[in-house]
C-alpha cells in the first residue's frame, strides 16, 4: 500500500488575520484526501507560540467567524532547522512528528510575508506558496507596485510614507492623487488599518491608525471600477482561473464584509465579462505572478475602469481557503475541486523542493 503523505497544516499566527487563518485551516484539514494524506495541525497563537494539536476539538467555536479560537490544550512545539521537516514536541521530545511538507495557510505578516517561509527552507521542508523572495515583495505593497511599474503592468497612482519621514500634508496628497483617497499599511492583508479618506479630519486619524499596523505606509488614489479577481496556480507554467467580482455591499471591501458580514459582500463567480476581457484579465494576473516572483498559489486583484481600462491593486500570496474564499471557489467554476486544488499545491511544493535539492549549496 502506498504510503500516506504527512502534511503539516500550519495555522493561526501573529498577524490580526489570526481567525481567518484558523478558518482556512479547518477547510484545508475537512477537504484532505485521508486515503493521501495524513494531516499534523500546527496551530501558532497570538503571541507566536507553536502548538501539535489533535485531530479532534483543535478550535473553540469553529462555525462562527465572529469568536473562532485556537484551543489552548495543544502540546508546545518547535521546528528543528535542518531537521528534516521534524517537528518537535517539547513536552515528549521523543514524540515529534516527521512531516513530508507543510501548508504555511497563514495570512499576513509572520507567515505570508518570507518570514516563515525562510524558517521552513532551514528545516530543509517542502512548502506550499511563494518562497521568501515571492511572499515578501508580495506582502510589501510598495515594493510590489514598483515591481509592476517596471514590468509594465498597470497600477494606481500611490505615495509610500515611511515612519521618520513627514507624511504629505493633506493638500498635497490630494493634489497628487485626487479625493477621495485610501490610507493603508504597506505589509498587510484584509483590509487591515485601511482607510477611506475625503477630508483633513479623516486623513490625519487615518495616517495614526495605519502606522498602528506598519512602520510604512501607502496613501493611493480611489479607483473607481468594477472589482476583479483571478486565481493563478501554478509554478513554472502558471495558469490563470475564470475571473470573479466582488461586489461589495459595504462602503469598500473591508475585513468586516470579507469575513464577518455575510451580506458584506457578492462574489459573482465567475464574473460577468466578454471574452476579450476574461482573457485580458487572465494574461495580466499570469504577468503580475511571474514579475512578483511568485510560486505554487495566488489571487490577483483588480479593478476593471471605465476610463483606464484594468489595472491591478494588489497580490495575495497566501488567499484564504474559508467557506467564502474567492480562490478556491474560482478554481471550482474553473474545472478544479477543493480537494483536487490541495492535491496540485502540495505536488507543486514537492516537487519544488526536489529541484532545489539537486541545486549545489557550495564550490
């Protein structure tokens, strides 16, 4: 009998998407093929630590988003570097689990942004997702939009602000990127710290409120347009998913109706578009993946104007894999179950790791 494939879910986290990640990993530990697969949770909390959790009641409310919580009865854990993808138990060191690769299904900084990821390259472990170089110029919207400025792709106008500096006053700003504008932290996901500005009042208390999340931030002309998303999967020969619409019943996309509100937002799947501009959507999301350096999974978002045609707003190199999550549902209309989606990630991870393996370290 072919023997089972351990895969490490990796879940929760620092960043303020804690409960999404928690979300995602429930989906991703139910859709499992256990005939495949067998699956060691791994769940971080809020302060960093790391948890090897049982199979059974590893969540405190599960089905309600609102006041999901990571069970504190998990046994502490460590990743041993160099170890072989072995993690350890550090109240029975003789009792660690040996994964075969790991899902980083975490959002935002402390996972989705390199920093994870390069922990997971010293434990010599095979790893769904971007690598370091991929998610963190995917999480650093500055860096990404100069990347996409340089490839040619289309983006809005933006002014990043750093912590030392003096931001531009509210005038200037304006002046440069039209009212209204939106203030968000540089490395941040879900609408995190974000804000819709239309006068001084607001602008000030929207600067404070995103330095609260990053030591740089962006301040970015509103787009007025249709939201479009596409899924991409893949790694040397990336393939792009039917698009999607967001069509948000809120003031803007925020955290609340992505993943609190069910009425928050429609997700019009697949998006209502010609041919002409599903392909157009398609090349651009696969351009966007491959000049971030991307690999393994991502969503790109865009906005569809009347004016400037499609621009891109941002990558996600770690989308959500909850109930409501674009990126699996894209790829179900697509042709690609859930299940079958998790299969291709964790072969792509694999196979991944085998070729860097066969790379030389030294002289």
């Amino acid at each position: 009998m072919k023997q089972k494939i351990t895969v490490g879910i990796l879940f929760g986290g620092k960043s303020a998407e804690h409960e999404v990640s928690l979300q995602s990993a429930k989906n991703i530990f139910d859709a499992l093929d256990r005939e495949k697969y067998r699956p060691v949770l791994i769940g971080i909390d809020k302060t960093g630590r790391w948890f090897l959790h049982g199979e059974t009641q590893f969540l405190l409310n599960p089905e309600d988003p609102k006041h999901i919580r990571l069970t504190p009865s998990g046994s502490p854990a460590a990743l041993l570097p160099q170890g072989g993808g072995m993690v350890a138990n550090l109240s029975a060191m003789q009792n660690g689990e040996a994964l075969d690769v790991i899902f980083p299904i975490l959002h935002g900084p402390f996972g989705e942004d390199g920093t994870v990821q390069g922990l997971l390259k010293l434990a010599d472990l095979p790893f769904v997702g971007a690598g370091v170089l991929g998610s963190a110029v995917g999480m650093d919207k500055d860096v990404m939009k100069r990347l996409l400025r340089d490839a040619g792709i289309p983006i809005g106008k933006f002014i990043a602000v750093h912590a030392h500096e003096a931001p531009p006053d509210f005038q200037t700003a304006a002046a440069a990127l039209g009212l209204p504008l939106f203030v968000k932290p540089a490395n941040m996901g879900s609408s995190v710290g974000v804000a819709k500005v239309r006068h001084g009042g607001e602008y000030r208390e929207a600067l404070e409120n995103a330095f609260r999340y990053d030591r740089k931030i962006l301040v970015e002309e509103y787009l007025q347009g249709r939201e479009i998303e596409c899924s991409v999967l893949g790694s040397e020969h990336p393939i792009a998913s039917a698009p999607g619409e967001v069509i948000a019943n809120h003031e803007f996309y925020s955290y609340d109706a992505k993943y609190l509100d069910e009425n928050g937002a429609v997700l019009e799947i697949p998006a209502k578009l010609s041919p002409a501009q599903v392909g157009a959507v398609q090349d651009m999301a696969i351009r966007t993946f491959k000049a971030l350096c991307c690999e393994g999974l991502g969503r790109i978002d865009f906005f569809l104007t009347q004016d400037r045609g499609l621009l891109v707003n941002e990558i996600n190199t770690m989308p959500g894999f909850t109930k409501i999550s674009m990126y699996p549902k894209l790829w179900g209309v697509s042709g690609i179950s859930y299940s079958a989606l998790l299969d291709k990630l964790i072969e792509l991870a694999i196979d991944r790791h085998t070729k860097e393996k066969q790379l030389q370290t030294g002289v």
